[in-house]
C-alpha cells in the first residue's frame, strides 16, 4: 500500500512538474511575444511621432512659401502702382506740354525780378573755346560763368533744351545794344536763347526743330514783337549766332 501510494505521489508530483514546465514554457513564449507586440508598438508610435513632425514641417514649409508669395505679390502690387503713377505723372507732364525742357538753373549772370513784360527774344551762339569738346554743354556754362553772363535757354546740338534762367528773371545775355523800335537795355524785356555751334559749322536739324517748338511756346506765352540775332542789336561788336538760316525759323 506504500508502495501505491509512493507511485501515485510521484505522479502527481510528475504531472505538477510537466503543468510547471509547460507554464513556464508558455509563460515564457507570452512575455516575449507581449515583449515583441509592446516594442513594436513603441516603433509604431515613434514612426508616427516622425510623420507628424514631417508633416507639421511640410506646413510650416507650406506656409512659409505662402507668406512668401503674398509678400512677393504685394511688392508686385506697389510697383505696378507706383510705375501707373509715375506714367500718370510722365503723361500728364506731356499732356500739358509737349516740348521737353531740362531745367538746369545756374548761380549767377542774371538778376531776380518777380516778374516783367517780355516782348523780344534774341538768338545767340556759344561753345567751349577751352576745352577738348566745343559742344560740351557743361564747359559752354563753365565759360558763362567766368564771365557772369547767362541765357534763359542754351540748345545743344541734339536739339536738347536747357533752362538756365526762368523766364521772369532777367539774364545778362544782350550787353549793350536796342532793338528796332529804339528801345535799349535789351536784357529788361528779353528772353536769350543760346544755339552751341561754332563759327565754322552749321546748326543741326535736331536744334532748328527745338528752336521753332522754343519760339512758338514763348509766343504763345508772351506777346513778342522781335525775334532778332545777337548781331541785329549789337552788330558794331557783335556776330553771332554764326552760320544762321533765318528762313529756317517760323
């Protein structure tokens, strides 16, 4: 009987055995599967933590280049708007007059008035005997200034007009002389246009076509009588403008 007992003791004890090994075997498979499923969760979560920030990424790139583009466009927009004005300005300039003058007033040779009746223009010649160009505008004013004389307009031999004086100033351009109705003191009541040519040359197309669109503004702006030469008012010590075609002025 103790021997039957023993045996069957000993299979229990076999039979708790073999449960235990197969608990810790299946234990054991378990862990590491759990092991394996929460690890692989953690990559899962890492893999979508790096696709958010890609993607938050990509919408700041996104919404930096809009920004970009919506700065990019408002420059656009101002300098569409600032070159329709600037062409406003340019065309309401031509509008109201069609002869382009370069206003480039000068220092000295003439004297401030607030204004004066002008009814005469007389035409001159100058060029630059100094220096290497005789046409070179900037060496004809540095002349003029050397010897305080002035002009209210100079032409260049592009048909360029320049502005030195206004107009209501008067310019010590005529010196000494009087025009045909015995009038002297030409300067008080004339406007001097200075054509840049030499003694030996001839003005150009460019200069007569500047010089008609010059006379006809002034006449329509003063009440002129004369338009004489340099030479018709002081022709004893003067005789300029050289080389002009008088037919060739309206």
């Amino acid at each position: 009987m103790f021997s039957l007992f023993f045996r069957h003791k000993i299979s229990i004890i076999c039979i708790l055995g073999f449960c235990a090994i197969l608990g810790i075997l299946f234990y054991a498979g378990f862990f590491k599967e759990s092991t394996f499923v929460i690890e692989n969760s953690k990559e899962e979560d890492l893999s979508l933590k790096q696709e958010d920030l890609d993607f938050n990424e990509k919408k700041l790139e996104i919404k930096d280049e809009n920004e970009e583009n919506a700065r990019n466009e408002q420059k656009k927009s101002v300098i569409k708007e600032n070159d329709a004005k600037n062409l406003s300005q340019k065309e309401d300039f031509e509008q109201k007059n069609d002869l382009k003058i370069i206003k480039k007033f000068v220092g000295f040779g003439y004297e401030v008035r607030n204004s004066r009746e002008i009814d005469t223009i007389i035409i001159h010649s100058s060029y630059d005997a100094l220096g290497s160009d005789p046409f070179d505008v900037e060496g004809i004013i540095s002349e003029y200034k050397q010897y305080g004389v002035s002009a209210h307009y100079l032409i260049d031999r592009r048909g360029m007009i320049y502005q030195l004086v206004e107009d209501k100033n008067i310019a010590y351009h005529a010196g000494a002389g009087s025009v045909p109705d015995g009038r002297n003191g030409v300067n008080e009541f004339s406007i001097g246009i200075e054509m840049v040519n030499t003694k030996k040359d001839k003005y150009t197309n460019n200069q007569y076509d500047a010089l008609n669109s010059l006379l006809k503004l002034l006449k329509n702006k003063y009440r002129i009588k004369h338009v004489l030469g340099h030479n018709q008012i002081a022709p004893e010590r003067k005789d300029d403008p050289w080389n002009f075609e008088w037919n060739r002025i309206q």
